[in-house]
C-alpha cells in the first residue's frame, strides 16, 4: 500500500463557487466585508511568509518557541499515533511534532488537512523522505465545513496551529470547535494555537509594519478579485488600516477607500460603490485570554489539560482532551 493517499472532499470548482458566493454577500452587505481566506493565492502566500520574518510580526516565532520546547510533553502526554492538522498548508511548523512522536515510536499516521491541492503534495513528498514509514492520508478540505476524518489508528492529535482560530468570529469558532470536538473520541486531544491579548502598540505594528508588506498583502485580496472574476478594481484606490478593538480584543484588518471609487465585478453583474474612506473589512484576527480559550473549550465538550506560552508569554498552545 502506497504510505501517500490524497482524498478530495471538495468539488474541482470549490473554491471558484465559494469565492463568488464570498464576494456576492461580502460586498452587498453593510458594512462590506471579506473572509480573510482569500488573501492565500500564491503571492499572498509569498507575502505572508514575508510577513512571518518582520521584526514587527511575533506570532509565528512564539509559537515555534513554544513547540520546540514542548513537543516532547505533547507527544508525551497524548501518546499520539495519528496527528491530524487542520490547514495544514507545507506542514512546516508540524515537523517538530512529527520528530517528537516519533521519537517516542507512537507516530504511525499523518491527516493533513487544506484546500491547495499543491501544498498538501509538496508537504508530503518531503516528510516521506524524511519519514518513510510513514502513512500520510491527504484531504483536500475546508476545515470550517463539516468533515470526515479517514480510518486511522488512536489516540489522535488534532492541531490547529498559527492563531488561526482567531480568524474565525465567536460564533463561528462555537461551531469549530464543536464540530472538532464531533471528530475526537475518549483518548483523542486537540492542540490549539492562540495568540494572547497584550500591549496595543505591540499587536497593532504586527499588523502594520513598518516596511509595507501587511499592507501590500491585505490589499493584495484586490488583485485575488480581478484576476480571478475579472473585477475592475485599482488596489492603489485602498489604504491598508489595521485597528484594535478593545472591546472585542481583536485586531481588524481593513480596506480604506483613498476617494469614492466603484469597483465593478461583471461575472456576478455586480458594482460596487465605495464612498470616500469607507472600508472593507478583510481580516478578524482575535487575541485570547487562558479563562477565556478553557472556556471556549470546556463549553464545546472538551476537557482543557495543559497550557504552556512562549517565554515571554506572548502566544499560547492549549491542549484539550476528550474524556470518556
């Protein structure tokens, strides 16, 4: 049997239908707005990698801090012989999972999880030189729909790293992590990524470095939208706004109208009219408190087991169990 299976969920138009439907709502409603998915074509996903080495952006090395000194007790504490990962993209953060499990002989079988076809591919061709032993069963899925794990050996390791449950609004992230929770059975965990609430001058410049490229990736959506539904529509017309918003403790990515402006969408007979300075939000990106994460995660069924942070106490990595 080969050790690499790929298991497509989606339809081949899946992601063309849904970022239509996207925009039809996004764009009608008020105040206008767009799921930060869209940001992912190739080069957004070259300016986020960008992004992930600015001075300004801390979470991805909080979070890899944390795993390099924590995946032994993780491997440890879940005994894990499948480890799932939902958006899983080059699997790149995941390897210092992998290496820990394996290194305690638990590790028979990786689930990543992710709509690109490609990354998933690329992903595994290079852990199965690595790891050649080991099993890798591909979905091509979108983790906020329902989804069916394949057949794998227990206890199982969901991880959802990189803070991007906070992409995802409250009511939204209820219905997440009861469906994950849906997935598990007694034995099995979920590893949760979440960055924390902290300085607001700190969480802002993440989101607006200094050097442009947040801006040029939040604006990049735009050229995402005329490429592939042939909009008319000047990235240059928007202002890249990052704010915090105390209340909700989540920072907003937004689009700001420079002069009224109307983009028009002939696919979906759609114009859009913008008014000076109004904005299109692009991205929620929610910061998280320990109280607030085991209550999110007790109320969804789970059983909050172990929390650890980076040094600095920046980003936090929640482990949950299912209990009998």
């Amino acid at each position: 049997m080969s050790p690499f299976r790929l298991t497509r969920t989606l339809p081949e138009d899946a992601t063309g239908a849904a970022l239509r439907a996207d925009v039809l709502h996004g764009l009608t409603r008020t105040p206008k707005e767009l799921p930060p998915k869209w940001f992912y074509d190739a080069r957004g996903s070259e300016l986020f990698e960008e992004i992930t080495r600015l001075p300004e952006y801390y979470p991805t090395r909080a979070e890899r801090e944390i795993l390099i000194d924590r995946a032994a007790e993780i491997a440890a504490a879940t005994g894990a012989r499948t480890l799932v990962e939902l958006g899983s993209g080059s699997s790149e953060k995941t390897r210092h999972l992998l290496r820990a499990l394996d290194d305690r002989s638990t590790l028979e079988s990786y689930v990543p999880v992710d709509v690109s076809e490609s990354a998933l591919t690329g992903a595994a061709e290079a852990l199965l030189t690595e790891y050649p032993a080991l099993r890798i069963h591909a979905l091509i899925a979108d983790f906020t729909r329902e989804i069916t794990l394949p057949e794998t050996p227990g206890p199982r390791l969901v991880a959802f790293l990189g803070g991007t449950v906070g992409n995802l609004l409250p009511a939204e992230r209820t219905r997440f992590l009861h469906a994950v929770r849906g997935l598990l059975e007694p034995g099995d965990a979920l590893l949760l990524g979440t960055d924390l609430v902290k300085e607001e001058d700190v969480l802002v410049r993440a989101y607006d470095d200094a050097a442009g490229v947040t801006a040029e990736f939040n604006r990049n959506v735009l050229n995402v939208l005329a490429r592939e539904l042939d909009a008319d529509v000047d990235p240059g017309d928007f202002d890249h706004v990052a704010l915090w918003d105390r209340e909700r403790e989540w920072i907003e990515m937004r689009l700001r109208a420079r002069t009224a402006v109307t983009v028009k969408i002939p696919e979906l007979d759609l114009v859009v009219p913008f008014d000076e300075g109004e904005e299109l939000r692009t991205e929620v990106s929610a910061k998280f408190r320990r109280e607030g994460v085991y209550a999110e995660l007790t109320d969804a069924g789970l059983t909050p087991a172990e929390w650890w942070t980076d040094r600095a106490g920046r980003f936090a990595l929640s482990l949950a169990t299912v209990t009998g």
